[in-house]
C-alpha cells in the first residue's frame, strides 16, 4: 500500500511540489498569524525566534513557498514546450526532498537554534541547485530552436539562487547588504521576473484556445523591457534610492497595463478558469501604479506614505494570485479533471484579492489591525486552497493516465 501511494505522489514532479507548496502555504501563514494575533491582541506573546520576525518572514515567503510551486510547473513544462525528455525521478524527486527537508530544518532553526537556519538554508540553496541542473539539462539537450521564454526564465532561476546565498551569507557574517541583497533578489530578480514571463507566455495561449474570434498578442518586444524594468527596480531598491523608482515604474506600469487592454481583459470573465489569470495579471498594474506614486511622493519630498502597500499589491495581489491561479489549473489539467474554475476556486480566488486589498488598507493610518484581519483571512483561504487541492496531488487520475 506504502509503495503504491509513493508511485502515485512521486509519478510526476507536480505533483510533489506543488503538494509541497499547499503544505507550506497553510505553514508559513500559520506562523505569522501566530506571530501578529499575539503582536496586536496580546492573547499570548509573541513566538521567540532565532531571527528577527520580519526576516525570517520575507525569506518563507519568497524562497520556501512559490519555489516549490514554481518547479512543479517548470520541470512539468519545459519538457513539453521544447520537445524535450521527461525529467528523470530521481532528479526531481532529490530536489523535492532537499527543498523540503531545507524548509524542516529552517523551522526547527527558527524556534530552537540560528545554527539550524544555517543548515536548512544550506540545503534550501542545494535543492534549488538540482533543480536549476534539472531543468538546464532539459534545456541544454531538447532539439527546439526557440527558446526564448526558457532563455529568461534560466536568468530568474539563477536570480533565486542567488538570493538564497546571499541569505546563507547574511546568516554566516550578519552583514546586512547580503540580507537586503537576498530580499530584493527573490522578489525582482526571480519571482516577478518568472511569473512575468509565465503570464505572457501562457496567458495569451490560454485565452486563444477558448475564446472565440481572439488575436493572440504576445510580441517579445515588450516582454524584455518588462524583465529590464523589474531588474532595475531591484537594484534601485538594493541601492535605498527610492525616491527614483518611478522612473522605472511607470513605464512598467503601462506596459503591464498594455497587456491587460490587449489581452482583452473584459472578455475573459466568460471563462472563470481564464479570468481568474487575467485578474492576476492585472494587479500587476496596480501594484505599479502604487510603486510610483509612492517613489513620486519621495520625490516631491512628501514622504512615503504608502509604506508597505505597494509590496503586499504585487505580492498578494499579483505573485501569490498568479501562483494559485496557475497551480490549480496544472492541477485540474494533469489529474483528468475539467479545466472548470468551480465556486470554491472562484471565490477563494476573489478572496485572495480582499485580502491584498486589506493588507493595503492597514498600511494607512487607521488601519494597522487590518493587518491582522488580512493574515487571518489569508490563512483560510490557504486551508481551504489547500484541501481543495492538495489531496488530488495523492490520488491517480481519473482518466487513469499516468502523471
């Protein structure tokens, strides 16, 4: 019975990651609603930690719940999109457990010992080295001569690793560049670079196939200043000018918003599978929109007083929307399922963005407790994403395929 239920979880590398990532999903928001309902109710104190909290949740967030989420879609993926060989099991499966067993030890070093940190970063910075291996391989030897989106996506895998060096860095010599270093790292060099490039690959495609009468736009022109843009926005960030950064914003902002016009927004609700991608997308152009009005009250010397709301919008909003959107729809797809958004997954999604929206709210000045109420509210969503989903990752298809 054990080793038919590890032939059916290990059968397809989505399956273990993105089964990863729902139980990091629920984790991860599990502690930091822990750590704020005792920070703003004083119901009980707040968990003592190895690492300052805000750290240690930028570093769960950024390198130890999309990563498995997006490994599962790439090492699915690229095979496909460049005809190329099937990742082997045993690749995929070694970079499953040094994720995980990284995360594990990352946790018990949180609450018991720094040097524990150390190690569960150690081996965080080894999976993502045998995936990135994985996929290069993929990449290397497939016959495709196009490319280009695998070309790019190489450059935010690489982005990743990086900043999880930068944080085992950090970690070892307590310098505080290699901490800002991995913190601007994961989120512009990697994740949003990723998901940008994943949405104008995909999207466009998705909304061709049921979309009647619809004009594919999906011109490469645009996509690499868009890369460029995120790029330089890190390392203005890196470098604490950010009363600059509307001169990168704003043109990023009307490309991203481009995008959505072209991809003919208001159509998509037709199809709720394909709407909840497009929803997504488009808080990317809020979330920039954000960015630079905040840069340009730097600028104009009024003060920042958005504070972290431009960070939540393309973080919740954009990142973590584009992820489930994307995860259930690998998920319904390769289980033999209807690629049908039911209910649950339709509201679950819109929840997503009440909670972004919260999150904004409370950096305004009478709503720091919406902070709480936005955690809370997160972590339902990611319970009930979760047994949605996650259980399906554990059961074979119902078309009895295998994958």
């Amino acid at each position: 019975m054990a080793g038919t239920f590890w032939q059916t979880f290990s059968s397809a590398p989505h399956r273990m990651m993105m089964f990863g990532g729902a139980v990091q999903f629920i984790a991860v928001l599990l502690y930091w609603s822990i750590e704020l309902t005792g920070r703003y109710t004083g119901l009980w104190p707040s968990p003592t930690t190895t690492l300052p909290g805000i750290f240690a949740h930028g570093f769960l967030m950024q390198y130890t719940l999309f990563p498995f989420f997006i490994f599962g879609f790439l090492m699915t993926t690229y095979p496909r999109w460049m005809s190329g060989t099937p990742i082997p099991l045993q690749r995929y499966q070694t970079t499953f457990l040094l994720l995980a067993g990284g995360v594990l030890l990352f946790y018990c070093g949180l609450f018991f010992s720094r040097p524990l940190t150390l190690i569960g970063v150690a081996l965080l910075l080894a999976g993502y080295a045998g995936g990135l291996h994985a996929l290069w391989r993929v990449y290397r030897e497939a016959p495709a001569h196009d490319k280009f989106y695998e070309t790019c996506l190489n450059a935010a895998l690489s982005g990743g690793a990086i900043g999880v060096a930068a944080y085992l860095a950090w970690l070892v010599g307590d310098n505080p560049f290699w901490l800002q270093l991995s913190l601007q790292a994961g989120l512009w060099w990697f994740l949003l670079p990723i998901a940008v490039t994943v949405g104008h690959r995909m999207i466009p495609f998705f909304s061709v196939t049921v979309l009647p009468g619809y004009q594919m736009y999906q011109p490469r022109g645009t996509l690499v200043p868009m890369l460029v843009l995120l790029a330089l926005h890190g390392l203005l960030e890196l470098l604490a000018l950010h009363r600059w950064l509307w001169l990168v914003d704003l043109p990023l902002l009307m490309l991203a918003a481009l995008h959505s016009w072209k991809w003919q927004f208001r159509r998509t609700f037709a199809v709720r599978l394909l709407a909840i991608l497009h929803v997504a997308f488009a808080w990317l152009s809020i979330a920039m929109a954000l960015y630079a009005i905040n840069s340009l009250a730097l600028f104009f010397n009024f003060g920042p007083f958005l504070g972290r709301a431009p960070l939540h919008a393309v973080a919740i909003g954009f990142l973590l929307s584009i992820t489930l959107a994307m995860a259930s729809r690998v998920t319904l797809g390769h289980s033999g399922r209807e690629l049908k958004a039911d209910t649950t997954t339709w509201v679950l999604f819109w929840g997503l963005s009440g909670v972004a929206i919260l999150r904004i709210v409370a950096e305004l000045p009478f709503g720091p407790h919406f902070n709480l109420l936005a955690a809370l509210a997160w972590l339902l969503i990611a319970v009930l994403w979760s047994a949605k989903y996650a259980v399906i990752y554990l059961r074979p298809r119902l078309d009895g395929r295998p994958g």
